[in-house]
C-alpha cells in the first residue's frame, strides 16, 4: 500500500445503501426479492440502516421503465421524505445533468440542507440510458461530451453555491452575477459524487467531485483505478475518496451465500439482462478507450446492476468483513451495498459483519501505531 493510500484510508470505512426507490429490487431476475419501491417500505428501511450503523443512502434517477424497473420515485423529493424519517443517515440525490439545470439543484438542495440540517448530497450521473434521454426530448451527447457537461454542472454547482455574483460562461452553462441566498448549511458545500470507469470519468474526478464511485471489482483491479485517479487528484492539488458497488450476500454458512448468487443467476430475467446489457455497453465501449462501466461485464455480472457480484461480498460474515478490509486495504472509502431482502439483511449486516468490520479496523490501527512506534 502507498504513502497516499494508508493516509487517505486510515479512518473508518463508511457503508451506503441503494435506496429501492426504483422497482424490481437490485437485481435483474424473478426470484423473489422482499423489497418494495414504496415509500413506507423505504422510510422503515433508512431507519434500519441508520440503526445498522449505515452512513449514506443513495436514492435512484430513472425517467422511463425499462430493464425490470416499472415504476420510478423520483429521486430529490424521494430523498427529502427519507431525511424527514431519520436523524443522522445522510441521503445522496441523483440527479442528471441535461433534464436538471445547476440553477434548480443548487437552489433545491441549498433548501433541503436547510431542512435537513446538513443531511444532503448529490450524485451526479452523466447518463447511460439513450433511450431515456430522446424520450424525454433530451439530446443524447457522445460519451466523453457527457462528462464535459457534467463537470461543467459541477463547477457551476460549486460557484453558486460558495460565491455571490457568480460568473460562469461555460459551453453548456451560463451564469451572470447570480446570488444564491440562503446557502447551504454544509461548508464550504454538499457533498458531490459521481460515478464512472473510463478515462473521462476518472479524469473529471480527480478534478472536481468529491466522492469517486466505481463498478464492483476485485481488489486487484480497484487498486489500478484507484492508484490512477489518486495520482491525477494529487497533480490537480485535489483530493477525491472512493465508494465501490458491491451486492452483499451474508449468511451463516458460505454454502448458503454461494446457492443464494446461484438461485439469482439461475432467475435471472435473460431478455432483461440482455437489453440492459446491450444499452449499459454502448455507453461503456462508446469512451475512446472503450474501458468504461460495463464495458468487460459478462451476463452474471449484469443481473445485478452495477456488476455488485464482481466484488465478492458473498459468504459469512468473517469472510465479508475480511474482503471489506481488503477493499480498505488498496484504499477503497465507501461501500455502496445492494441485498436481495433489503430491511432483515441490512439489519443482519449491522448485527454481524459490521462489528467484524470494526474489530478488524482497530486491530489494524493497533498494528500500524505499534508499527510507527519501534520505527
């Protein structure tokens, strides 16, 4: 591990959750998933997973059915109704560049930090879906075009947000002496996400977000990316932490856990999986490296949305809390978790792999300090 990697991962690993404020669960097969779309359900879910010690829900963009997902929440005013039900969990907004202006999300989540008292934060996703854009009349950019405006949209977030008389004149945004009042309550702003593998997301990350997520992978392969971005970030004099996509399946035996994975794959919704496969890679191979999300992923890795199996949280509790810790170990911040039944295994994970996850975190720390001090 670098320098950089022990520095930036030395604190405690944080935990997210996909709020399914999106029907058809986490996972693209018609096995039976004990997860409802509803808000009741997820209002008794974030106060579940803030009990369970969870940091971050991250509510769903989507437009337009497809993939599985028939009915779609919409994601600011979704989030807003779970910081109402909860008291510390901190709630991530999707929102799109090009339906959304920078004008609106910054003025409605200056708002709902207000209300929240500091409890908001966004991901901005630069688009996969085409055909979701020219349903709604919205042009459809070129791959690397997308992350152009969306690190635009970011920069004027940023202005107006931090700045009066803010002054922008950018390719897809325009501003001219613009005042938000009142500002948000956390400084010197929300938090910002975005997601992303390729080059151009890497690259606009390490220059402007906050929060960096990926596809699920294995250790090895994160570490490349991580080691990338972090390189880029340190030339920009910028800082950017890490969130991975995993699908977690914890049980008591690794027996259960493996028939689980199978039982999943074996349901799976082919004719779904093969049309979000056909869409999510035209827009991963449409980057010029070709190497963007989904770009690699096989047919088992897209049944669960953002290749969350490839991350292998799937076994017994020791030996996910072991993997997480490796994840940590090539400085992975955050893990974005998805479940089949989302309430019982968020409180499952709270009851038996975080603890594990923090006995391992210490240890670690006592060994690093012990370290340090015969050096």
């Amino acid at each position: 591990m670098t320098q950089l990697q022990t520095s930036e991962s030395q604190g405690a690993l944080h935990f997210a959750y996909w709020v399914p404020n999106v029907s058809g669960g986490l996972v693209v097969s018609t096995i039976e998933q004990r997860t409802h779309w509803g808000l009741d359900y997820n209002v008794r879910l974030a106060q579940a997973a803030e009990r369970a010690g969870f940091d971050y829900a991250l509510s769903q963009i989507r437009f337009t059915a497809g993939y599985g997902a028939e009915h779609q929440h919409e994601s600011v005013s979704f989030s807003q109704a779970l910081l109402h039900a909860t008291t510390r969990l901190k709630v991530l907004a999707a929102i799109l560049p090009g339906p959304w202006s920078p004008a609106v999300v910054a003025k409605q989540l200056a708002t709902i930090d207000h209300i929240s008292n500091g409890r908001i934060a966004i991901n901005v996703v630069s688009g996969w879906f085409k055909g979701e854009f020219t349903a709604i009349g919205e042009p459809w950019l070129e791959h690397d075009e997308r992350y152009r405006r969306s690190e635009e949209f970011i920069r004027a977030l940023k202005g107006i947000w931090t700045q009066d008389s803010f002054t922008m004149r950018g390719d897809f945004y325009r501003f001219h002496n613009y005042t938000l009042s009142p500002k948000p309550v956390q400084q010197p702003h929300p938090e910002i996400f975005q997601g992303g593998s390729s080059r151009a997301a890497r690259d606009m990350a390490s220059r402007v977000s906050d929060w960096y997520f990926t596809n699920g992978n294995t250790p090895e392969n994160l570490k490349a990316q991580i080691d990338d971005i972090r390189a880029k970030a340190r030339e920009n004099g910028h800082r950017v932490r890490i969130g991975v996509n995993a699908f977690v399946i914890a049980r008591d035996t690794e027996e259960e856990a493996q028939q689980v994975l199978a039982d999943i794959i074996k349901h799976a919704h082919v004719e779904a999986v093969h049309a979000f496969g056909d869409a999510v890679k035209q827009a991963g191979q449409a980057s010029p490296e070709g190497q963007g999300n989904w770009a690699t992923s096989t047919f088992e890795d897209l049944v669960q949305y953002n290749d969350g199996f490839r991350t292998n949280l799937i076994g017994t509790p020791a030996q996910i809390a072991e993997r997480i810790i490796a994840l940590k170990a090539v400085g992975v911040d955050l893990v974005l978790t998805g479940f089949l039944h989302f309430i019982e295994e968020v409180e499952y994970f709270g009851t038996k792999v975080l603890p594990l996850v923090r006995e391992l975190e210490a240890a670690a720390a006592t060994r690093q300090s012990r370290a340090l001090e015969a050096a």
